[in-house]
C-alpha cells in the first residue's frame, strides 16, 4: 500500500491510498477534506473508509494485530467498510471531546449491502473521549447504519470503548472493545440477526516491545450455524524503528462452521 497526502490550498487538503497489485495499482481511498469549515464543520468527499468505531478507518499497518477483527471480517469483509460518498462531521467546542459524523456512500458492500453502486447507505455515529485521571484516559462510541440489500434493507448498530492507562513516556496499557450487531432482510420477507463482537488488550513495555490479546466472537448466528463462532489471538510486536514492525502472532481459531459443524 502506497499513501499520498497533500495539501491543495488553505482550505483543501487530498489523500490517497493506492494498493499495488500484480495487475497494477487499485485505489483504496481517494479524497479531499475541508480545513477552514466555521463553527467545528469538516467535510469529506470521495472514496473513503468510514470512520465509525475505532479501527474501520484504519489501515492494515497500523492495526495491532495482523488481521482485521472476526465481526468486521464477517460484515464488511477483511478490508472493512469503505466506499464512494460524502462525509460531514460536527466537533463541540468544549473541555470534553464530542464529535458527531454522518456519512452517506453508495453501499457497494455485498457483505451487508448491495453488490452494486445502484444502492443507498447511511451511517451515523457519536464519539467522546475524556480523561478520567492525569494518565487513564476514556473514548466511548455508538454508531447506526441503514441501508438497502438485494433483498430489502440492512440494519446496523454499534458500540465501542477504549480505556488507556500511561505509565510513562512509553509504557502503557490499552483495552478497546467493539459490538455489532446486523439485522438483515433475506428472501421470503425473512431476517436474518447476528451479532459479534471483539475485545483486546495490548500492553506497550517501552518504544520497541508491546505485547497483546483479543478475544473475537460471532453470537446470534444466522440458521444451522453455532451460537458462539469464537477466535483466539496472542501477539509479540518488535519494532526496530518508528515506521517498521516485526510481529510473531499465534490465532486458535473456532470460528469455521459448515453445513453445521465447526472446523
């Protein structure tokens, strides 16, 4: 993956995120951001991914494991949530964040939405952050999607939290969670819920070493699947300098059902 930024004028700036292919260069994100909006307006135009929760909007190398969680994976696909649209978000000018999104894109996403661009989806979403103490620090979100399938619509609710602890200039521990839950309509004015969530905690022993856990779960299953698809993951993250990595990473994977039996 290659990134490009700049800044246009004083009240542009545009991004880009081209993922290299053996058949060439395919565009992952492509758009512009307003930077001189009144009043704690920003707008986003483009293709873009959606900035709801804590880990959709972010790329491959800077996740703290190495794949995406099972809920997203399972939604969205392994990329996560990203379309064509348009994006406006509101920030409170006050002591305590506050920001408020609302995005509206094409839904192309066959895993919950249409396989085409002829469809419509709408996300909105809330997101605070405060410190509790000098060195414990509380971000807290919630987010609501609709939008159409082949079969009729897609609804999609969701929660997330981080808590983070600093010990130092480079010691901390962080624990973020997210919960999703889809209810979709099926053929035969049939619906179909499912739910998942994930949870990790990573501990940052200093600027070179962290050390992780997280816990995916699929529940609520659509039918002839288990109620509880689950998935295990540990990781050991080295990093030599600030712009690379080197992760050791062991998954215990319980989440591959068929025809009703897990594998």
């Amino acid at each position: 993956e290659m990134e490009i930024s700049s800044t246009v004028d004083p009240y542009f700036d545009i991004d880009t995120a081209l993922h290299i292919k053996k058949g060439g260069l395919h565009i992952g994100e492509l758009y512009v951001t307003t930077k001189s909006l009144p009043y704690g307006f920003r707008l986003k135009m483009g293709k873009f991914k959606s900035e709801f929760g804590r880990i959709n909007s972010k790329h491959q190398h800077s996740w703290r494991f190495s794949n995406i969680p099972l809920v997203f994976e399972s939604f969205f696909g392994a990329g996560g949530l990203g379309d064509e649209g348009v994006q406006l978000t509101y920030t409170l000018p006050a002591d305590t964040y506050l920001m408020a999104g609302y995005e509206a894109m094409q839904g192309a996403n066959g895993r919950s939405f249409g396989e085409d661009d002829a469809n419509s989806l709408h996300i909105g979403y809330l997101k605070s952050g405060f410190d509790i103490t000098d060195s414990n620090s509380l971000l807290l979100g919630a987010t609501l999607m609709h939008g159409d399938n082949p079969n009729g619509q897609t609804d999609i609710y969701g929660a997330d939290i981080t808590l983070k602890s600093i010990f130092d200039s480079y010691s901390s521990l962080t624990w973020q969670s997210e919960l999703l839950c889809r209810d979709r309509d099926l053929q035969n004015d049939k619906r179909a819920k499912q739910a998942g969530a994930y949870s990790e905690l990573v501990y940052g022993y200093n600027s070179n070493w962290a050390m992780g856990i997280r816990y995916d779960t699929l529940f609520k299953n659509i039918a002839k699947q288990p109620e509880d698809l689950d998935k295990y993951t540990a990781m050991v993250e080295y990093k030599p300098f600030e712009f690379s990595k080197i992760r050791l990473q062991y998954v215990y994977d319980k989440s591959k059902s068929f025809g009703g039996q897990r594998e």
